[in-house]
C-alpha cells in the first residue's frame, strides 16, 4: 500500500495516461493430510470455507488499493487488476512480463539477513528476472514522506 | 547509460524542477606488493600514471552522462556529480541516504547465477540496504525501447 501510494504521489505523471494493474498472488492452496496419512484433515465444506476466506482477503485488499487509486491519483488513473494463484515471485515476474509493463513497481518487507535467507526475497527475484524495469519502494521507518517530492 | 536514458526519458518529469545527481564510484587503489613482499610492485611514478588513468576513466565516464542529461532532458535538467572511491555498493548507498536523494535509479548487469555469486550484485544490495525507493533498470536484450512510454 505505501509502494502504491508513493506511486500514485511520485510516478504516474499528471499529463500521461497510465493505467496502474495490480497484481495480486494468492497463495497455492496447501493439500493438508490428515497425520496418519490416509485422507484430507479438512473436508471438502472445510476447504471451501478457507478458500472463500482466501478470496475475500484478495478482494478486500483490491479494494482498498483500488480506493487509494481513485482518491490519491491526480486525475482518473485507469486501474486493472490480475489475480493469479502461485508462489508471488512467479505471479508477479510472470504477469509482469506478460502485459509488457512498463515498470513494476514493489513493495519491500525489509526483512533483515536471517529472514531473507529463509523466505527469500520477492523483491529480489523479480529485480532479477523480470524484463521491465523495477522499482523496490520501501516504507521509511517515519512513514511522514509518502508525498514526497520524486 | 541506459538507465539514465531510461530515466531522462520516463521517469523526470516535464514540469518539475528534478535535479539528476550522477554517482560515480571510482575503485579503490589496490595495493601492488612485489612478489616477494619486501616492496611496492609499482614506482610512485607509475602509481601516478594509474591514478590519472583512473580519473581520465571518471571523467569521461561523467562527460558522457552530462552530455545525455543535455540532450534528452525534456527541459533544463539540472545535473550534479558526486564521485567517491570506494565499493560501488558502500558509496552509492552512503552518497543516496546522505544526499537524501528521492529515488535512486540504478543500472543492472543482469550477471547469471555463477557469477553474481561471487560478484555479488551492486544493485540487490542497494536495494536492501538504502532507505530511499531503489528503481532497477536493466538493459533490455533489444535495446529499442528505451524511449517507451511510462
């Protein structure tokens, strides 16, 4: 959301018309087996519950952003939105390249050494594979420069 | 240079008074000790040579890039240079955190796996390590599109 609204604020020019797409990479649903190994733990009306949760979590952040968009953006910004399911690193380098954005634009978790090691960076990997340019916005530990002149 | 033409062409925009900050990180000078360790491999004389080599190198490096901002800034861009010896990593991150830059763009060799292993990747670690928004521009395989829209 900040990397959005520093977007809106510093990126998309006045004068042009630039249509922003937000992307958005659910997580593959996880097959959870039962301990012993001979059925699902959850039953089908269990994981159609997740899966709604999972669903409205998507939709629920789209809107938000979608919000931001229509309010922070300085006049009416075209918005499109892409939901894909897979790990975010292959969503976001895929979907990016398919459309042949012209900049993709990433938040950035600033996650310290150890747990970079762990979960790896996404910023970092799309920084790497994808074709476009790429730009990490990272929120500054006193959120106070989002309109920041660029 | 292909992510200043990048820059100059997607990123300042036409009605703002932007000021492009060229970094320039010059090596530092490696120590040359004779084979048998009892003195320096080079004269003074020849370190002098090499140091004007060096600077010749940043200059016209420099030059290059002035003369870019010059002719494909959409108004008078204004342009400043820094130049530091150090790892390009240490001094790109110390001159954009100390001059509080807005956005730092950067170019990116786009090395495979092999050798940024042992290089390392100048703009992952900017990336991670400075507190402005960090833009990634790499040179794309056909390089014609360089003046595409934002």
């Amino acid at each position: 959301m900040y990397a959005l609204s520093w977007s809106l604020h510093n990126l998309i020019s006045q004068t042009s018309n630039d249509t922003i797409i937000l992307i958005y990479a659910k997580p593959p649903r996880t097959v959870y087996t039962s301990p012993d190994g001979t059925g699902y733990l959850f039953s089908p009306d269990m994981l159609a519950s997740i899966d709604k949760c999972r669903n409205d979590l998507a939709s629920s952040i789209i809107e938000k952003a979608k919000k931001m968009c229509r309010e922070q953006g300085d006049n009416e910004v075209k918005v499109e939105v892409i939901i894909e399911t897979g790990d975010p690193r292959d969503v976001i380098c895929q979907a990016a390249d398919k459309i042949h954005a012209d900049v993709l634009v990433m938040g950035s978790h600033g996650y310290g050494l150890i747990k970079r090691a762990f979960l790896g960076s996404v910023s970092n990997h799309c920084a790497q594979n994808v074709k476009c340019p790429v730009l990490i916005v990272k929120k500054p530990k006193s959120s106070s420069s989002a309109t920041g002149t660029k």
